[in-house]
C-alpha cells in the first residue's frame, strides 16, 4: 500500500519505470465507506478517466487502497556495471545524452558528484578517486551477449569524453561499486549533523546548464552540498548541509532549497521525483502547479475525502 501510494522509484526507474507502470488496477475504500474499483487485469484500457493513475501517489490523501492488482515482468538474465570518473561537471550532462541517445536503453544511470564521492570514501573507501568532479555509474541487463557488448560502447562513448572508465568482471566487483552508492546516506550522516534532502527533477537536455547552477545556489549561501541521483531520469538529491545547532546555517539551507525548486521549475522540471509532497513541501507544490492547477487538486481532494480524514494535511492545504 505504502509503496502504491507513495509511487516509489529507485535507480532502475530509467528503464522499468515507477510503481505507477505496474499497477493495472486498485480497490480503494474512498468517503463514507465506500468501494471503487479502477482499472482492471488488462494491458490496454482506455476506458473513461485513468483513476488508477490518479490514485497511486496520492500518498494515502484519497482513500484506501484494499487491492492492487499488478503487471509482473521476469527477471533480466545478466547485469553489468561500469563506472566513470569526470574531471568536470558540464561533461557529466553530456555523457548522460550522449548514452541515453545512442540506442542503448540502461538499466540504472547514477551520478554522484565530488562531494558525495569524498564523503563515502571518508566513511568507508571502496576506492574512488577523490580528486575527481563527479562520476557516473552505468548498469545494463538483458541477454548476457547483448549486456557485454551494450557495456563495451557505453564505455567507448565515455572514454571518447574525456571520462575514466572501469568495467566490473565480476558480480562481486560490480557490487563493490554499487556498496559506494548505497552507503551515500550513512556517509552524509557523518558529514554534519542537520541535513535537507530534496530530489529535484529536471529535464535531462537542460541537465549539463543547470548542475553547475546547483553549484552556485551553495556557494552563494557558503553552504555545504553534496548531489546524486538517478541522472539518467534527470532525478537529482540535492543536500544541503548544515549545523543543528547553528540557527543561521539552518536558514541559509532552507533558502538555498527554496531557489533549487525555483531552478527546477525555471527548466520545466518539477520538486520532486521520489520523495513526495508531505508536509514539507505543500508550499512548493502551488509553484508547479499554479492557481488554476492547485484547484483542480484541491477538488479532487474535496471529491474523494471532503471530512479530510485521508491523511489529513498532507500534499493539500484544505
Ligand atoms: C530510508 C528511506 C528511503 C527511501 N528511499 C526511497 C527511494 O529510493 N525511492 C522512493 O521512491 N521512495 C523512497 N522512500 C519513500 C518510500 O516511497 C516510502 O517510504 C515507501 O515506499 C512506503 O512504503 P511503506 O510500506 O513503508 O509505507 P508507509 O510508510 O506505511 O506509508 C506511506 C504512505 O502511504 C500511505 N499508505 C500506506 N498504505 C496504504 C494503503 N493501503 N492505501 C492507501 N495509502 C496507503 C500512508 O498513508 C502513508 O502516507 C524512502 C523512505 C525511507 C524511509
């Protein structure tokens, strides 16, 4: 239910898509006890309005979902992994297009920039180098002949960049690369003590003008900020960094996040890929939507909850 009505997504999102994708049908206990039954058990159905799609991610402010009836896909025979380490930013953006427009469709596409390789190799070294600007992380799955061809060009068209490339021979040695991107949360922790984790979306072709713009909301704010994400679907964490007991740093980050969601928003993108509206971002969510737009939630709301029991106060203010 949780991950239905968040609509979660992770790394592989690039090419499996978010739960969204995968849900074909719902029974949701919506006002008054009733039952609405969306969707059904079948691929294609143009049948009135998408209420299925409606529902999930509406983080449990419409009603209940008591049956989910899902798509289900077989597992790719073989994986394989390659990392590349940048000298700088903007060649990220570039090598992002460059692959994702070359015929070859990843699995996962992940970034992390200088920061975020510093603070897992302070926390616990797997061996990247710190002196690199960023680095991307590339998987491939599918028929094990076509995965090693398919990580021989993606490793072609990095190198041509200018970029360092590693290829895992191993399941083991692909996992040790991945072990870097996992333990980003724990390695932030050790960082400072107060963090605000944003997950911005931008449109990828916009991607190489806008992240060293990132760069320079915290340098105007003199803040700390460590970026990663799942750049192949233009979904960035944008942390900023901040001392729990230093009020003012504490206001200069929550600033600095207002102007990140105003740079995603100035490239059509949107405040978040993941994470989700809640409470904290209600405020922002009259920004992407507009006036006109945010009525037409605020009605959708009144429609399916109108005493506000769903999970009151969030996503909406009613
Ligand atoms: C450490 C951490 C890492 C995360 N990483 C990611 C990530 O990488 N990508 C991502 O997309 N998300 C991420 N999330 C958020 C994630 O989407 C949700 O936490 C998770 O999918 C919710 O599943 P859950 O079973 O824990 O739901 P819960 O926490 O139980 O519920 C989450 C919400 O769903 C609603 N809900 C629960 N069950 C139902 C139901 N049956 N019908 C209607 N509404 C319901 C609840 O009202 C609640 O608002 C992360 C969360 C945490 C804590």
């Amino acid at each position: 239910g949780g991950n239905v009505a968040e609509n979660a997504g992770g790394p592989r999102c690039l090419k499996y898509g978010v739960t969204r994708e995968y849900v074909l049908g719902l029974e949701t206990v919506i006002k008054e006890g009733k039952v609405i039954r969306t969707g059904s058990q079948v691929l294609k159905d143009v049948a009135g309005y998408d209420i299925t799609k409606l529902l999930v991610g509406s983080e449990g402010t419409l009603g209940l979902f008591t049956e989910i009836t899902l798509k289900l896909i077989p597992k790719p025979k073989a994986r394989m992994t390659a990392l590349a380490t940048f000298d700088n930013l903007e060649t990220v953006g570039k090598a992002v297009s460059k692959i994702l427009t070359s015929g070859i469709f990843p699995s996962a596409l992940e970034f992390m920039d200088r920061d975020a390789i510093r603070a897992v190799e302070d926390f616990k070294p797997v061996g990247l180098p710190k002196d690199a600007e960023a680095l991307l992380l590339v998987e491939v799955d599918g028929h094990p002949n076509a995965v090693k061809e398919e990580i021989a060009e993606v490793g072609r068209i990095l190198q041509q960049l200018g970029a360092k490339v590693q290829v895992a021979k191993s399941e083991e040695e692909a996992q040790k690369l991945w072990t870097a991107r996992k333990n980003l949360g724990p390695a932030l922790g050790n960082l400072k003590t107060g963090k605000i984790n944003e997950d911005i979306v931008f449109p990828r072709i916009y991607l190489p003008e806008a992240l060293p713009k990132l760069r320079e909301i915290a340098k105007k704010y003199g803040l700390l900020m460590v970026v990663f994400g799942h750049i192949g679907d233009g979904n960035l964490h944008v942390n900023f960094l901040y001392d729990k007991s230093n009020r003012e740093e504490e206001e200069k980050a929550e600033r600095a996040v207002d102007e990140v969601f105003e740079l995603a928003l100035s490239y059509h993108g949107s405040i978040t890929g993941e994470h989700g509206v809640g409470l904290t971002k209600r405020k922002f969510l009259k920004w992407q939507f507009g006036e006109t737009g945010y009525e037409i939630l605020k009605g959708i709301k009144k429609l399916f909850d109108p005493k506000n029991l769903f999970n009151p106060g969030k996503v909406i203010e009613f």
